[in-house]
C-alpha cells in the first residue's frame, strides 16, 4: 500500500490500456467494432467486457477489463499475509481469434493484485498461437517483446520467456500451446517505487507492437478448406488447455465470476478428429515441430 | 478377492459387453463400421479402442475396453486399505456423438476395480443428452433404466438417477449436460456373492435398449441449419464438463493414459458463440429447461 500509486491509478492504467488495444484491433479489423458488456461483480466492483465478432479479420475475441474486491477466497490464504481478510484485483485479458488459419490467435493479460495486509503484486504474460508457424514473423514476436523487457529488467526477457513455456504447455499432449512469449508473476514494487508498474504498462502498450504487424502481413493471403481444418483441430488444443490448465479459467469458474466473460476466450468452431496426425514433412507437421519449450526465437 | 468371481471373468464380460454394443451401434447406424485400435498401458495390460467415423448417423463416436494394472496411484491411497500397493482397473466406456441435433448424444460406462489388499467395487452410469428434449423418448430411457436397476435393487434406480443428477452437472452454467440416467461407483459385492456384478453386466447390456430405440425414431428425421449451429453449442457445453469436472478423463489426463483414447469422447466440432442465449419459447429454450436436477422423469 506505500507503493508510489493507489490502487485506482492502477485499474486505470488498464483501462486505458484496455481502450487503446481495441482501438488497435480495430484498425486491423478494418470492419466491426467492440461491443461493450458493464457487469458487476457481486462481490463489489464490476468490469467491462468488449467482444468483437464476425469481423474482417476476427471471427471473435475479447478484450475483457475489470475491477473486483471481496472477501478473500480460502484458497489464496497460503499465498498472501495471514492477517488479511480482503482483496481487490483489476486486469485486462484478451484473447482473438482470427478467421484465417493464417493469423495467429493471440492472448495477452495485465494483472494487479492486493490485500488489506499489504500484499501487492502485478502478472501477466502475451503468447502467440500461429496455426502455421512462419519464422520470421515469430522472431519479430519474440524481439518486440524482449525489446520491452530489456528496458525495464536485464533478465527480465530470458526469466519471463522461461516461464511462458512452462506456462502455456499442454502436459498430456507433450506440447506448448504455440510458440510462447513472456509469462511473470508476484512481481511486487518496492516501497515508493514504480518500476514493476511502468514495466507492465509497457507489456499492455507493447502488444500491439509484437501482434499487430503478423496480422497485418497475413491477413489478406489466401487459404484452403484443409487449412481451416488444421485450424479448428488446433484451436482444439487451445481449448483443452484454457478448460484444464488455465490459473485464470479455473480460478473464475470456481470463483463465480462472470462465465460469458472468462470463456469468451474460447472459439467459435473447434474440431477433434481421432487420432489425427500431420502427413510427415507437410507445412502441419512443420509447424508442430515449434510447439515444444526451450526454442530461441529472438536468434532463431 | 473372495468374490464368486475373478478379475479376469469380469474383463472377459466386459469384452463382450464391448462388442455387443459395437454391433447394436452398427446396426443403428447402418453405414460405418467400428475400427480396432490395441494399446498398451505402460506399467501394465492395455486396451481396445473402437472408433466409429463419419458414419450415416454418428458423426464420431468410441467403445472403448480396457484393462490395466499397476502402482497404485498416490491419490487412490485414501480410498484403499492401508496395505494396497498395486491395483488393476477394467471397464467400458463410450461415448456416441451422431451428425443430426434430433438424434441425442449419448454417455455409458460400467468399470471394476481392485487392489492387493482386498478392495474392489464397481462404479458406472449411463446418461442421455438430447440437443432438442422429446419427453416421451426422455421417459422411455428412463424407464428402461428403471426396469433394470429394480431388477436387481429395489432402491437401485432412485439412487442411482439422482446421483446422475449431481454427477453429470456443469457447476458454472447451473445446468446439467443432459437429461441424466443413472450413475454408481463404489459398489461392492459380499463375500462368494455376484449380485452387484450382475447387475453391473445388466447395465451394459440395456444400453442398447435404453438408446437404440431413440436413435431409430429420430434418425432419419429432417434439420435444419439452425438445430445444427444448437447442436454446436450444447457440444460445446459437453467438452466443459468432460474437460473440467469428468472424473474419468482427468483420472486419464493426470495419470498418462492413452490421449486418443480418452478424447474420443469429444465431438468432431463444437462451438462457442459470445453470450448466446436462445428466444423465449423457441424449441432451444423449451429444451433448456429440461437441464436440471430432480426431474422425474419416469413419471413425467
């Protein structure tokens, strides 16, 4: 709480940075525009959902903000000061999900976390999911986001890259969601200081950086019926990985918070065919090679 | 181990209560054929999965059979006697997704399992989920469950319905998958007797009773585009609830067992539209509310 900002100047930082990504996406879009869902929570607070479906380039995605406070849930208390009895939370989470198997379906989350014993941390993490792996646009991801981290930790990059694989990783299929990005967590200010607060406003400023020209490349180029359908299988993959593994799903499903808000993460069509396998060498079989951790982009 | 019966009597009934429903489905569908899938589990025994694609009337769908021992896994330890090291586990498990919404989804299992310290029980169910709920096909399932469960316990199918009931229930969207059947676990025979095994080996053979004549009555009946894009999203209802609260598939997910296998259970395509909710009075809405605990449906 003796942190160099109040917990309102965080909530909104994010909401700012919740606009801006929209207005970003948009531009992309070139088409539809957000939709606006205010909820409350009904705990205290509320937060504000903006959708975006049946675009030119989204079929659909989210780009969800909100502010909540309540009692703190059982399961936090091992993690927090013993003598605290409530939290507030804000964040913005989005995820898209592109028509074309060619864009990339892209994730990212802010997060600000505290209690009323003085707990206070700051999460968060953007990872791409490329159907069809293109190198060079993966290095540019990877660059962008070390360029943001370079400028606020030394280590910062190598730490979060480092986490993001073991975070988006799907245990029982032996394989990561796509070709990561950062992931960090119970990053805390010190007293009167402000430098974890800057560094994850810039990683919500820089998303548009590291995704947006992969969607601007992309999105016009032409695909195929089997493209779509490598789509759908991998976005199966997405799906099983959001429902079984995902802090952020699980904890708002058991949590009681707003069920349209935290699956709208999932996509509008998603396929599983029996014991599918890529033919060998084929541009499918390819990409799978880049769904495993450890790989180096930014010198790939 | 004292039972009037051996572990192998039951996997070998378990066998042919596989191929008889493969032969029942078959019949139903009057186009595909099942395929043989053998596997080996890793510590010990394995499997026959029997995967039936693109067929006339199941778009995709499994019987699986499958036998397998070894350590007993750390979570087990607080269900078993103190001495139990090792286990072996045999059951059947299936699920049928057909192509037409007016045809239901349909879910059985019957399972036995044993330790070396003298435990052993038998869990199962059956449930129906019916995209569009026709009452009259809702109480012939029911009663055929009914007529089974009173052939063998007098307060069998009153126990068992409302365990389905609270089994095959998705907390976060306050509905259940379905219409429900029956659900069991933890059934144990006395001493040199057979009853609950035969009452298991009952559930598996009126599967085909309960189910096929629902399938015949609607398979042919004609759809529409939008009962296919409700199909869609009840599906997708279906992969939540067997992703994030499905004992089975998780007992399968965390302990490494065959992924294809597992998975079968989910369908070829599945949707997830941003906050759909159906107009009053339509068929949707009509059907959605048939997605509870506690109806009684036998005397419906």
């Amino acid at each position: 709480m003796n942190a160099g900002y109040t917990k309102e100047d965080v909530s909104a930082a994010f909401r700012e940075i919740q606009t801006s990504i929209c207005l970003g996406l948009e531009a992309i879009d070139g088409g539809e525009h957000f939709s606006r869902d205010e909820w409350q929570h009904h705990d205290g607070g509320g937060g504000l959902s903006r959708i975006l479906t049946h675009g030119r380039v989204f079929e659909k995605g989210g780009v969800n903000f909100s502010a909540v406070e309540g009692r703190l849930p059982e399961f936090m208390k091992t993690r927090v000061n013993a003598s605290a009895t409530h939290f507030f939370a804000t964040g913005v989470s989005l995820v898209m999900h592109p028509h074309s198997p060619l864009v990339p379906i892209v994730h990212a989350n802010i997060r600000y976390f505290q209690t009323n014993a003085g707990d206070a941390w700051f999460g968060g993490g953007i990872d791409l999911t490329p159907i069809y792996v293109n190198v060079p646009q993966g290095k540019h991801f990877h660059q962008t986001l070390k360029a943001t981290c370079d400028a606020h930790g030394a280590d910062y990059y190598d730490r979060f890259k480092r986490e993001a694989d073991d975070y988006f990783f799907i245990p029982h299929r032996k394989e990561t969601r796509g070709i990561g990005g950062i992931f960090f967590d119970y990053l805390s200010d010190k007293p009167n200081d402000r430098l974890v607060f800057d560094f994850v406003k810039a990683v919500g400023h820089t998303f548009i950086n590291a995704y947006g020209p992969i969607a601007e490349e992309n999105k016009a180029l032409p695909y195929t019926e089997d493209q779509k359908k490598w789509q759908w299988i991998r976005r199966g993959r997405y799906v099983e990985f959001n429902l079984v593994y995902d802090r952020g799903t699980r904890f708002g499903l058991e949590t009681g918070g707003r069920i349209e808000s935290i699956l709208m993460s999932l996509p509008e069509h998603a396929s599983w065919f029996y014991n599918h396998q890529p033919h060998e060498q084929s541009p499918e079989a390819e990409s799978s090679k880049y769904y495993n951790k450890g790989i180096d982009w930014v010198n790939l």
